[in-house]
C-alpha cells in the first residue's frame, strides 16, 4: 500500500482522476451561511437560495423572519396565490 493510499484510502489512479478533473473543472461553493446569520445546525431550517437572485433570497429571508414562517412556507403560499389567480 502506498503512502497516499495509506492517508486517503483512495488508489493513486483515483486520486490522479479527482486531481485531474478539479484542475480542468472550475469549483464554486455555495453561499456563505455563516454570512447570511445562518448558525451551524440550522441550515436544516433555511431553503438554501443560491439560485435565486440576491433581492429575492433578501426578500424571502425578511419575509420569513417578520411572518415566522419558514421560506418554503412563503414560496408555497405564493405559488399557491399564483395558481388560485390562475397566472
């Protein structure tokens, strides 16, 4: 057993396939929840917006926390609003 096998439990094969694709695909983490005052053990509670755009996912958080609804409560409300309108 080699010493990178001994430290990742991965093969030097495996481990020259992940460095290869992390050098050729570019990495982007998602959002900083620590930033947005989501404290650790809690991300189960929010919707993580990372798709949305920044006034969105502002609105939603301002929303959530005046209504103390959670953020799928309130998009569920208003695609339910949309639906009863029939948009």
């Amino acid at each position: 057993m080699t010493e990178i096998e001994k430290k990742t439990g991965m093969t030097d094969a495996e481990c020259e396939r992940l460095d290869k694709y992390y050098t050729e695909n570019t990495f982007t983490p998602g959002p900083n929840l620590l930033k947005q005052g989501i404290k650790p053990g809690f991300a189960w509670k929010t919707l993580l917006l990372s798709e949305l755009d920044q006034d969105v996912a502002e609105y939603l958080r301002s929303r959530a926390a005046a209504t103390h609804k959670s953020q799928t409560e309130l998009i569920n409300d208003l695609v339910h609003e949309k639906l009863a309108v029939g948009v």
